[in-house]
C-alpha cells in the first residue's frame, strides 16, 4: 500500500507546529527539574513558589504588553522608567497627600495611558522609529522620577495598597489547607476541559488538522495534573496570592483578544507585513498608536504593583525591567521580526527567566554569573528563532 503524501505532509507540519508550541514548556519543566535537584528540593517548596509568583508578576505583566509591542514589530525601552515614574506619582498621592488608593491607582493608570500615547503619537504618526522614542522616554522618565522624589524614597504605603501585591485571597475554612485554592483548581480544571474539547470539535467541524486523540488527551491530562498539583502546593501555604488573580485576568483577557478579535488579527497582520496590512484596509498608525497605549497603561500597573510590594518608591525602581520583559518574550517564542508571539509564550518565557534568576540565588551564584547567564539564554532563543524562519524559508 502506497503512502499518503498529503497525510503524511499534514502530520509532519502538524508535528513541526506542535514542536514549536510545546517545546519551551518542555525547556521549562527541564529547569525547574534541574534546580529542584541542585537546590535539593528549595526550589519547590510551598514558600519558595510563593515568593516565584510575588517576585516575578510585575514583569509578567510588562512581557503581556510587550509582546504586542514585539508582534507590530516594534520595541519598548522605557517600560521600566515609566513603571518607577507611575510608583513615584502614586506615593507622592496615596502617602504624602493621603489620596484614596483606589482613586490614586485610576489616576496613575490614566498617566500611563497618557504616557503610552505621547509616544505612540511620534512612532505611529511621525514615524520615529520606536527604539528612538522609548530610548529617549527611558531616559526622560527616569529623571523625571529622580526630580519628583528629590533622589529619596517615599514610604510607607496605606496597607489597602501593599494588599494588592503581598495579600492572599481569604479562606472559606478555618484549617491548615487552604481549602478555596483547592476549590478553584478542580473549578479551573473542569473549565479547561470544558473548553479544550468544545475547540477541538470546532476544529473537527471544520475539517482543520487536529492532534491525534491520544496525544489529545496525555495534554489534557498533564494540564489538569499541574494545576491541581500547583494548586495543591499553594494551599499548603497562604493560598492564592491577589496578584496571581490580577495576572489570571490579564492572560485570559489578552489570550482572547491576540487570539478571538479582529483587532488581535490587525496586531499581527502589521507586524506579518506591514505595507500589504495598509493595502488590506487595516488603519496600521491607529493600531500601532493603541498597541503603545497599552504598554503605557501596563507600564504604570506594573509600577504599582512594584511599589505595592516594596512597600515604597525609589528612583531606583524598575531598573532593566524592560529587558526582563524583552527576554520574556523572545525566550517565549516571539520573533525578532515581529507577526509572531503569543501571550501564553511570553508568561512561559518570563516563567524561565524567574525561575533561572531564583535557582541561580538559590544556588549562591552573584548577580554578575546570572546577567551572563540569561545573556547567553536570550540570545541562543533569538538564534533558534532565525534559524527557524530561514528553515521555513
């Protein structure tokens, strides 16, 4: 019996997609197995992943906006200086003009917006390129946060506000397990499941190519087994952190939009090709202009959460968080040529560079070996990109 070359040219398409979707969670598991055993066994425990979460949500957030950045084929510098400018705005309000929190939070992400659009304007209209602007914004924001803070920090903050980054979601029970972390895992499960099979029948309806079905499942199940197991581990200590809450949101609400509207599809048609996505009717300074806007306003809920979790605003505050954010998502999967990227790979790629920062301080390894070391990790992720589009090509 002859082969199928149709057949077997769909499967291994198939299979080089799959590849590519799953092999930085396979290079994550690999890490976190390696510090775990180097660590003998701190990298895992209760706390420690606590910590994972607390430490590493600010530029989880950064690297969902950078992303959008990235896809339009573009750069952000200045997400950083922004994040310490917005911290520094919202402690002079909260702290020394005893502002109400949740009115000061409005406030400072109103001014990130502002902030995103002042420079989307000379990207998206003048045409600057955006490494110019956020250059520049990176260094006129960081010295527009020294002046406001006369090169001193302002705490404390209102403990509302510390909340936000440092609080957990209270317990439906008063026992050593945090029983409602339990709860919301089997409910997340039950929804995943929900959702993966209601998307793979649309996909059968529609005659798309579809993993084997027990290849299906064995995700399925894995998925399932790492929540609850994640889930588990966080019960045993406080729970769920409010931050990872405000995170969940942002990674659903984002997911969606990069994935289900019109407007993702016009992100990554201008970052796919420019000039045709003008051709096609798609207002590309608009969306380049809104995809700024939105850094800006993920900047500043980034600095807040910094600054909620410090406790203060320094002038030191968000520095090379917009590297961190950059590496996220690369290491992630984005290509350096924009069109590419997706929200789930850039958490994946920040999830990497927080777990390798943790390990390596586990470890005992200086601040001077980890720089070197996501240096290298950073640009052997940019390689394997080049080399596959030059593959493809």
């Amino acid at each position: 019996m002859k082969p199928n070359p149709v057949g077997s040219q769909k499967n291994k398409s198939l299979s080089h997609v799959n590849f590519r979707q799953y092999s930085m969670i396979i290079a994550l598991v690999f890490i976190m197995v390696l510090f775990q055993i180097i660590t003998d066994g701190l990298l895992l425990k209760p706390l420690n992943i606590t910590n994972l979460i607390l430490q590493n949500s600010y530029i989880l957030v950064l690297a969902v906006g950078m992303l959008l950045v990235i896809v339009t084929g573009h750069i952000d510098l200045s997400v950083g200086s922004i994040a310490a400018f917005v911290g520094a705005i919202s402690a002079i309000m909260m702290v020394n003009y005893e502002m109400s929190p949740f009115l000061a939070i409005v406030i400072s992400l109103v001014l990130g917006a502002v902030i995103g659009a002042w420079q989307g304007f000379w990207i998206a209209y003048v045409r600057i390129p955006a490494f110019i602007v956020t250059l520049a914004g990176m260094l006129l924001f960081r010295g527009l946060t020294m002046i406001v803070l006369e090169g001193k920090s302002i705490a404390p903050f209102p403990e509302s506000f510390q909340k936000i980054s440092s609080g957990f979601i209270p317990d439906i029970s008063g026992g050593s397990l945090h029983l409602l972390t339990i709860l919301i895992g089997a409910v997340l499960s039950i929804i995943i499941i929900f959702l993966q099979l209601k998307n793979r029948r649309n996909q059968l309806k529609h005659q798309f190519d579809v993993q084997p079905f027990g290849l299906f499942v064995s995700k399925l199940v894995g998925m399932i087994l790492i929540l609850n197991i994640f889930t588990f581990v966080l019960a045993t200590y406080e729970g769920i952190p409010n931050i990872l809450i405000v995170l969940g949101i942002l990674i659903v609400i984002y997911t969606f939009v990069t994935n289900k509207t019109k407007a993702g599809r016009h992100i990554y048609a201008i970052g796919g090709n420019e000039k045709a996505a003008l051709l096609s009717g798609i207002k590309t300074k608009k969306m380049t202009f809104m995809v700024f806007v939105n850094m800006g306003v993920l900047s500043a809920l980034s600095g807040l959460l910094f600054a909620a979790r410090l406790n203060a605003a320094t002038p030191k505050a968000g520095n090379l968080f917009e590297l961190d954010a950059i590496a996220a998502c690369f290491i992630g999967g984005a290509s350096a040529y924009g069109g590419i990227g997706t929200i789930p790979g850039a958490i994946i790629g920040g999830l990497v560079m927080g777990i390798m920062n943790n390990g390596m301080s586990l470890m005992g390894l200086g601040i001077d070996w980890q720089q070197g070391i996501k240096g290298l990790v950073l640009l052997a992720a940019v390689a394997f990109d080049i080399y596959n589009k030059n593959k493809a090509q």
